[in-house]
C-alpha cells in the first residue's frame, strides 16, 4: 500500500511536534517537513518557554491542552534528560483584583485534582517568602506552584525533529518552499528552493508568523496578523540572592534568564487597534536582538514602579523583538482550508510552547484518519464568518 505523503512547512515547535506524532504513531505517512532556516529559529526562538500549570495565558477550557503539553514536555524529559530544556522554577501568578483571583484559585483546583502541588496563599508574608522585594499594596493573593517552570523551545524542535527522523521522517533545513502546486482546487505539490519539486497529498501550514505571506501561494488570504512580543533582559546591579520563579501579573511576566531577568508584556494585553502593539509585518527583516519600542521602556518603567520596584535598579543587558501570529481571538485556527489537502496549524502566536503537543497530534489525526479531535473541531477557519465571533481571551485584566 502506498503512503500519504505530507508535507509540513515550518520547523518551529508546531512543524516538529507534527512531524513527530506523524512519524511516531502513523506508519502508513510519508513526512516531509521543510525549514527554510534551522529547526527551532523563527519566533520559536523568541518565546519564553514558560512552561506553567499556574498560567493565565488560556482559559480553563482548554485546560486539558495544559496538561497534555505540560506532561508531554516531562516526558520527554524522562525519557531523555535535557531534551526539552525544562528549568524548575515554580510559578508565583499575583492577583491583583477579583477576576484574576478567581482564575488562580481556579488553576490551583485544577493543578492539584490533576496531583502536582499548588496552593493560594492569602497572607502576603508567604507571598513574600517566594520574592521578598515584591510591593503587595492592594494584593488579593497569589497562586504558587513549585512544579512549574520553563524549557527551551528551540532544544524541543530540535529534539522533536530528531526523533521524527529517527521515525523516517524527511527533516529538510535550509530548504524554502517557494510556490505551491494547486490543480483543480487540491495541492499536488511544492516546488523548493534547493531540492526541486515534492509530489504531496497533504501539505500542513505551520509557518508561524511568515503564514500571512505563505498562504498566498496557495490563494488564501488567512486572517493572522502579527502582534509584538517585546523582550527586556534585565542585569540587577546586585545578585537578588533568592531564586526567581516564573511571575505572572496580568500585564508582564518574567522569568530568571541565568543570573538576569526576562520580562516581557503579556500577549493578551496587545491593543489590536494600535500599530505600534499590532500589524502585519514582514518576519525576514526582524532582527536577532535589538528593535523594541520606546512605548515599551515606558510601559515597563510605570508596572515595575507598581509592583517589583527592585528590578528599576538594573542594567539592560540584551533586548529582542518576535511576531506572535495569531488571528483577533487569539486562538489557533487548525484542520482545513477552502482548498483540498491544505491543512492549517497556524495562529498559535504567543501560546505555541502550551499547545504545540495537542496541535501535533490532533492535526496528526486530522490528516491520516479525517477525524477532527475537539480542540480541532472548536478552531476552524470558518469560525471567521461570524461576525459576533466568540473571544475566548476577553481579556479583563
């Protein structure tokens, strides 16, 4: 019997957790997947890699999402010690108002029913034995869990690409798609930019932030737009002396960086409406380092002066720029398109490390059985037509 062959474009933490379930789990697939960079480069690279039980960057509806990447990650990490990069950390997600406490006690019953350890802690002196230099004023309390932490998204979609080749898995690097066969309204096949022509039956669109362009080569205006994740690496002018868990407040979060700090505005605050937070901008003349906003210093000076007024006294010690590609309701848009064989892993902007696992493998499951898991079900494509669509990420905070 002859194999499907699909091809996935985009080596980032989608593309590879694609091609690994594909390879893993499905024998009759023939996986090709195409990186006209190295594995792990693009926005990938950028992201936090925050990697969190106690996390408010998804509703509780998908909490299953979570946990499913969550373990997927401590699982590779048992079988193959370093291979995801996780750092231990604990998180400390602060609640400052009533809608954000409730989400906290929410993810602390849920962390907890699910056996890993959490709790909501009320009184700010056990606040405070986690990161004394916080300013409580007006503080409703905080979740805690010492299981959290954060990985290395870039060793992931390395590991992940090893792994598939390992399973047979094609894992071309340095090879750019450039056109897109379409004949009679299904793809036949791409053309590339150093290895000629590949016949495909199903070609998968996990490009990330380069899908507003890419999608075009096949007819599609996709409605993905980019927003700014701005990075500042913090140098405290003297060692903190106490170890640094992920924070989360509803406006940034940060992280220990080595012995610094990374900080970063939280995606879910990004004003769609303004051209210095949102846009469609091209991802190839985005620099390696360099390139934040003023806007941001300024945003970051007022909520630091607020919260964490210690980390004021430090140097900057590296700054970065990365496109989050996500459509207006910051939810991924996953499983088919108007033309026939092109499957879309797209739109998961700023929460790519919390869902690339359940992406790769429903998407998986989409393209060799035509069965469409729930998180596939719940974010078509088609979801766009409604103009009452439903914001899963109403943001409040």
């Amino acid at each position: 019997m002859s194999k499907k062959r699909v091809g996935i474009v985009g080596g980032g933490i989608i593309g590879t957790s694609t091609a690994y379930f594909l390879s893993q789990h499905y024998k009759d697939a023939e996986v090709l997947l195409f990186e006209k960079n190295t594995l792990g480069s693009g926005t990938t690279a950028k992201s936090a890699g925050t990697h969190c039980l106690i996390d408010d960057s998804l509703p509780h509806e998908f909490w299953s999402v979570r946990l499913f990447g969550f373990e997927f990650y401590m699982d590779m990490e048992k079988r193959e010690p370093g291979s995801a990069g996780f750092e231990k950390t604990g998180t400390l997600l602060i609640a400052p108002y009533p809608e954000y406490e409730m989400y906290g006690l929410q993810a602390v019953d849920l962390a907890t029913a699910a056996g890993y350890t959490a709790e909501y802690w009320k009184d700010p002196e056990k606040i405070r034995q986690i990161l004394p230099d916080l300013t409580l004023d007006g503080v409703l309390g905080a979740a805690y869990s010492p299981d959290d932490g954060f990985v290395d998204p870039t060793m992931i979609s390395n590991t992940l690409g090893r792994w598939a080749r390992e399973n047979g898995a094609d894992i071309m690097i340095g090879t750019e798609v450039t056109d897109i066969i379409v004949e009679n309204n299904k793809v036949t096949g791409v053309e590339t930019s150093n290895k000629g022509h590949f016949d495909l039956d199903v070609l998968v669109d996990a490009t990330g932030p380069w899908t507003p362009f890419f999608g075009k080569l096949a007819g599609l205006d996709l409605p993905i737009i980019h927003t700014k994740a701005e990075v500042f690496i913090l140098e405290p002018k003297e060692a903190l002396g106490y170890p640094f868990p992920v924070l989360k407040y509803p406006r940034f979060y940060a992280r220990k960086d080595k012995e610094n700090v990374f900080i970063c505005k939280a995606h879910l605050t990004m004003d769609l409406d303004n051209p210095e937070h949102a846009g469609v901008w091209n991802p190839d003349d985005l620099p390696m380092t360099g390139g934040t906003d003023p806007y941001f210093w300024d945003f970051l000076t007022e909520e630091l002066l607020k919260h964490y007024p210690r980390l004021l006294d430090t140097s900057l010690a590296n700054d970065w720029v990365g496109y989050r590609a996500e459509p207006k309701d910051f939810m991924p848009i996953l499983g088919e398109s108007p033309v026939d064989g092109y499957v879309l892993a797209i739109g998961a902007g700023g929460n790519g490390v919390i869902e690339g696992p359940t992406i790769g493998r429903d998407i998986a499951r989409y393209v060799m059985t035509g069965e469409k898991a729930w998180f596939v079900e719940k974010l078509p494509l088609s979801r766009f037509e409604n103009e009452n669509l439903e914001q899963h990420h109403k943001v409040t905070w």
